[in-house]
C-alpha cells in the first residue's frame, strides 16, 4: 500500500512538473506562486488585521497564535518522515533554488494554509481570496519542482492543526478568563 502511494505521488509529480515546463506564462505563474505569493497572503491577512473589521482582526490574532504550533510541527515532523527534495532523488533542474533540505511537508504549503485557514474560521471577507491563494501555492511548488504532492497535502493538514489548536487555545483561554 506504501509503496502504491509513494508511486502515485510520483507520478502525479513528474505530470504536473513536466507540465510546468510547456508554457511560459504557466512558468511565471508557477514561480511567483512558489517564490512571491506567500509575501502577499501574509500581506492582506496582516493589513485586513490591522485596517480591517472585528472578524479580520480576530483572525490576525488566530493566525499569530497558529504560528508556533506549526513552527514545532514543521520542526518535528522531518525528523519522523525525512522525505527528500524531488531533485534530490531525480536528474531534474527545479525552476527555482532549493536547498536540499527534507520536504515533508513543504513549509509554504504550512504557512499559507495557517493564514488561510485562519481567515476562514471567522469566514472573513478574504477568506476564499486566501484559500485560492494557498492551492496557488502549493500547486507552483509541485509544478516548480521543489515538492511532492503528498508534501504539499501534508503542510496544508499541518496549517490547519496549528490553526485548530490556535483556536482551541483560545477558546481554553477566554473560558478561564470569564
């Protein structure tokens, strides 16, 4: 069954990162989803926090209190699962530099599904903008060939963990408080 698994990750690998490759503009999408993007997400979710309504700034503090948690998953996990890089295991040029580090689970995929799972908890008005967002993301990091599928599946289950326990915390806290 692992083996099934692992084989299917792969093959859905090499089709969508050979496909990154046939088009110019699906290139330039790719790279500014996997590279830039996630500066922009972060952007939008910390300006609608600052500027914005009660819900925007609610899911601000949410996504601040999910970040430790999914630092410490993304720290404990590879020591576990220590998948290597796509280029690492194949003679590939990814279409951005990567250091060779594990890749389960990717870390963009982790951040930017924190921040739009914390937008849609309080189903703000960015909330769909930010989960287009993050499978933007995460799909440009398969395409760019820095992950695996399954790598990007992983961090978006680890972004949404650290927001629900986020969100746990804080419901705890605020039941102690009152």
């Amino acid at each position: 069954m692992v083996e099934l698994i692992q084989s299917l990750n792969t093959q859905v690998f090499f089709q969508m990162f050979n496909l990154g490759g046939t088009s110019p503009l699906l290139r330039v999408l790719a790279v500014f989803g996997a590279e830039y993007l996630i500066f922009l997400i972060f952007t939008i979710v910390g300006l609608a926090g600052l500027l914005g309504k009660l819900e925007d700034r609610k899911a601000l503090v949410l996504v601040i209190m999910a970040i430790p948690f999914a630092a410490i998953f993304t720290k404990i996990i590879p020591l576990i699962i220590s998948e290597p890089r796509p280029f690492t295991t194949f003679p590939i040029v990814p279409l951005i530099d990567r250091p060779a580090t594990p890749s389960f689970p990717s870390l963009h995929a982790t951040w930017t599904a924190s921040a739009a799972f914390g937008l849609i908890f309080y189903k703000t008005r960015f909330a769909l903008l930010l989960l287009i967002f993050m499978l933007w993301v995460g799909l440009s990091r398969i395409f760019v060939g820095v992950h695996y599928p399954l790598d990007v599946l992983g961090g978006f289950l680890v972004g949404f963990l650290a927001v629900f326990l986020a969100w746990q915390t804080k419901n705890f806290i605020g039941r102690r408080l009152t």
